[in-house]
C-alpha cells in the first residue's frame, strides 16, 4: 500500500512486541487509545540511564547525578519544545489523571459558593471526578457541555453555560470514545471573554497531531506519556507562566525548595517548585526519547497517514455493517472508532478477536456518563489506531468481526 | 505448555471452545427469561468491570424451587451461564442451592474460563447467593 510518506514497515521493527503471537497469530494491536506501544528507543535511553548514570538529580555534585539532572532537564526542554512551550511552563507529573487532580486541588482555594465550573459530556472520567469533588468542598457547581447528534460538542450550548459565574472550563482535546477533535480554541476562547481558566486535556491529542499551547491560548494543558510511545508513570502538566507563578505547590518536600527554615521555605525555581521529592527519572527520560521519535517522524506526517488510515478503516467498518459512533466530517476525528454489533456484547466481540490476535477495547472506555447517558449503553467496541498500524490490520479486524458474527450466527 | 516454551507466544487462559454452540444458544434464547412478581428471592448483583447486570427471581413452594427467572444484561457468558442455571435450580431445596459452589457452575458450563471471564460466569452464583442471605435475613433465620 501507499504510506502516505511514513515508511510503516521500518518502523515497526522498532517495536519488538509487534513480533509476538498472540494465541498463534500476529498480533494486531487497536488499542492505543489505552495506552501505546513502546519503540526501542525509548527502551533504550531508560536502560542506558539505569546501566549508565544512575544517580539523583539537582542534588549530588558528582558525575553521574550531574549528567541524570542534565538528561533529566533536557526531557523537560523537549517536552517543552514539542508543544511550543517554555522549559518553566512544563512540569512532569505521574500523568494526565494527576495533572488534573492537581489542577482541580491548586484552583480550589480561589473559588467560593456559587462558582461554576464547565466541563462537556464527553469527558474522560479523570476530567470529572477531580471536579466534582472540588464541587463538594466547595459547593460549586459543575455544569456539562452538551455533545450534539453528530457527536461533536454543543457550541452553542457553551455559549449559553459560559457566563460570568463560570471560573474554570476544562475540556478534552480529542474524545477517547468518539474520536472527535473539538474546537478548543474556540472554547478556550469563550472561557477567556468571561476571565475562566482554560484547561485541556490532551490526553488523546498530543500523540497524534502537533500541539501549540501557544496557538489553543490555554491556561493549562496535560497529557500522559505512555499514550505517546513513552514509559507509564510519567505525564505532563504545561502552565502558563504566569498562571504557575500565581499557584501554590501541591506536593512538599524535597527538589521543589529554595530555602527551608524551622519556621518556613522559599519555592525553587519553575517548573521545579512543582516537582516535589525524587522524580520519575528513568520514566521522564523516556518520554524526552519518545518525543524524540514523533518528531523525527513528524506530526504533520502521523497526522496525514492516521487521517489516511482512519477513513480506510470507517470505510471498511461501513462495509461490514458495523455502526461506528463519530463525527461524520473526517477532517474533525482521530483514530478512534467506536463501535457495536447488534446481538452481541462488547466484551465477547473483543474476546472473539482475541482469538484472531487483534487486541481492542471494550466496555465504558472511562467516559461512563458518555457511554451510558448519551450513546445509552452498557458497553461498546473500540478500535484505536497509531502511526505504526496498517490497513492490513484493518483487514484483519474486519475478518476477526466477519468470523465473531459467524460464531453469534449473525446474518 | 507451549507458552512457556516460546517467548513469543502468548496466549489467553480460556480454552478455544469458550463460544461453544451451547453457550451460544443459552445466549440467544436465555431459558426462564422474565419476571415472577411474587418471589421470596428478587436479587440484582452488577458486574462493576463489564457492567454485566443481573436480577434474579426465586420463588418457593414447600421448601422446593417452584419458578425461576432472570433479566439481565451482559456477555454471553454471564447470560448463558444465569440461563443454564436456571435450568438446574427448579426443584431443589434451599440447603442444596447454599450446597451450590462455583465448581458446579463450570461443570455445567463445561468450559475453562480464564481469570477476567471468571467474574462473568460466576455472576450467577453470586446473585443466587446474595439474594439467598437477603431473604434469610429479611426471614430472620440467618444462620
Ligand atoms: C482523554 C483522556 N484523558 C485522560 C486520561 C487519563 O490518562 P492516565 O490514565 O494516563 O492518567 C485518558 C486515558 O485513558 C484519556 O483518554
């Protein structure tokens, strides 16, 4: 096939696992909305930390904890780079889950009864929940975006919430269930005419097309590392300068001070004053390599081939009579499909394909609210894509659904 | 087992027949699907991972199973298995269905479920069992 520029079969060698078998057959892995696939690498620079210069950092004098902390800052300036943000703006974290717990917890103390804070219908649960125990404390309201009948969110409906009570709007990037690409800017937009902060949760955006924090014009931004090629355990919470200048730390202790006292401490630097105790090293080193790898394919290129491959694989599910759920206009969906077969549970469809080697997800996908109230189901089907997935692997769910039907005798 | 031997096989713990004809047909035309509206056991127990959902009607005559039915929704495991269990409860006594144990279950089945299916085919034991001590307690004989 034509690859759209991306030389997909070279790269997969960079990825050992897609060599496994799995119950005998090639392993076809749609589940990268889960989490992704690791490339050597990536393995490698966390290995050669390990083997190599395993030491602290910001703290000891000696070789090794010099070239850690100097590896471990670099992480930080490509990751910073990758979005069009400044080494002080970025932040590593555990992932996107606490990159937004964080924020919910820092954002409370400035708010008081009667606040409102907008979320959309779409969210992840790791955008709700936070929140809605912020809303408990402090007797705030938690107000929901609504997602119209092309799967897409209410502008509309935003325009009307977005009012002057509103003093947080946190939405996501891209839909991990419906694959929908919202209209951040304009939302954030909406956000700042009435002086709410603005978060975006790009759990779902950053590993598949280039994001410019600089462009969204967002207050805050997080996104997690193993969902773009890197290690679980790390993640990143970007802040505007002058938003992370005004918050106050969330974890106390060690790295993250200037100057303690019996009676009280200065903060350290930016981004470092939000970096408490021992870092993830190892972890926040991998995710510098595995930004290192997207760019040296190239956003705009992963774009293009996943847009390529996405439309191939809508238009294959059409002609198996699956029923995705998306937005209807490509240019506006990443490469997640969601999907059900009628007369059969998400979970034995998945099961089923399995057994054919094709790894997908099934049940409420996080976004419970969504799944159950809007699509008004139990569980569902999803297939997620990455660079590194063919059309041949579309084929092969395509058949692995053919034979699930055959073995549910469905017509 | 092969798996151990190839590092670059793996491979589920269920067997290959878990989609049995049977399971199948227990699927598609659950026996004793419905409701009894005078039941001494009408118990609902979720499966929080799958959202495989189960409500369960026991009705008693004379110490003996008289009816049985379910509603639900779920995989074509919980379903068949509820289904098929069912089948075997009419008829028994309430110390034989405490007797029940989840080996029976399987036996019924006749397959080998691995760890993440285990919660769906036992979501029928669990539902009759809870439902069971709810109605004792509400009877105060709880042992
Ligand atoms: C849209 C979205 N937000 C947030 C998260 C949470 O990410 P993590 O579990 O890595 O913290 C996910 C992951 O499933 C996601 O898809």
């Amino acid at each position: 096939m034509k690859n759209h520029m991306l030389d997909v079969g070279n790269i997969i060698k960079d990825f050992a696992i897609l060599n496994k078998r799995i119950n005998g057959k090639r392993l076809v892995y749609l589940d990268n909305a889960a989490t992704s696939l690791t490339p050597e690498p990536v393995l490698e620079a966390m290995n050669e930390y390990y083997r190599s210069y395993n030491a602290n950092v910001h703290r000891s004098i000696h070789t090794l904890g010099e070239k850690a902390t100097k590896e471990y800052v670099e992480a930080h300036k490509k990751v910073a780079d990758f979005i069009n943000a400044d080494l002080e703006e970025t932040i590593f974290t555990k992932g996107a889950t606490e990159s937004l717990n964080a924020l919910a917890y820092c954002l409370m103390k400035d708010l008081k009864e009667g606040d409102e804070v907008v979320l959309s219908e779409m969210e992840h649960h790791s955008n709700i929940v936070p929140w809605q125990q912020l809303a408990k404390n402090k007797n705030v309201k938690v107000k929901y975006i609504c997602v119209n009948d092309d799967y897409e969110l209410d502008l509309e409906h935003a325009r009307e919430l977005i009012n002057k009570k509103t003093k947080i709007v946190s939405v996501m990037h891209v839909s991990n269930v419906l694959g929908t690409i919202n209209d951040v800017k304009e939302i954030g937009g909406l956000a700042k005419n009435v002086g709410a902060v603005f978060i975006v949760d790009s759990a779902q955006g950053a590993p598949h097309f280039s994001v410019d924090v600089k462009e969204i014009d967002c207050d805050f931004l997080c996104f997690s590392g193993h969902k773009m090629l890197g290690p679980t355990g790390i993640g990143v919470l970007y802040g505007k300068k002058k938003m992370l200048e005004k918050l106050n730390p969330f974890l106390f202790g060690g790295e993250m001070i200037r100057e303690v006292n019996f009676e009280e401490s200065k903060w350290n630097d930016l981004p470092w004053k939000f970096e408490a105790g021992t870092p993830n090293i190892a972890g926040g080193i991998g995710l510098g390599a595995a930004v290192d790898y997207l760019r040296k394919i190239g956003m705009e290129r992963i774009r293009n081939y996943e847009e390529h491959l996405t439309a191939y694989a809508f238009k294959k599910l059409k002609e198996a009579g699956v029923l995705v759920y998306c937005a209807k206009d490509a240019r506006k969906r990443g490469g997640v499909m969601t999907f059900k077969i009628d007369g059969m549970h998400a979970h034995d469809v998945a099961a089923l394909l399995d057994k054919e080697g094709v790894a997908i997800r099934a049940g409420h996908m996080c976004a419970m609210p969504l799944v159950n109230k809007i699509l008004k189901e139990n569980a569902l089907c999803r297939a997620s894509l990455y660079f590194y997935n063919t059309t041949g692997d579309i084929d092969t769910l395509i058949i692995g659904i053919k034979k699930a039907k055959e073995v549910f005798q469905i017509a | 087992m092969k798996e151990n031997l190839n590092p670059d096989w793996l491979g589920s713990e269920e067997g290959d027949e878990i989609y049995r004809e049977n399971i199948i047909d227990h699927f598609k035309n659950p026996r004793n699907y419905g409701e009894i509206v005078e039941a001494e056991i009408k118990h609902s127990e979720l499966n929080a991972i799958c959202g495989d959902m189960i409500r369960l009607f026991v009705k008693f005559k004379e110490g003996k199973v008289e009816d049985v039915k379910f509603k639900g929704n779920g995989c074509a495991i919980s379903m068949a298995t509820t289904s098929m269990m069912t089948e075997i409860l009419k008829e028994k006594t309430l110390e034989e269905i405490k007797k029940l144990k989840k080996e029976d279950i399987f036996e019924m089945l006749g397959i080998k479920l691995g760890v993440v299916r285990m919660k769906c085919g036992l979501l029928c034991l669990n539902t009759l069992m809870k439902g069971v001590e709810q109605m004792e307690g509400k009877d105060g004989i709880k042992n």
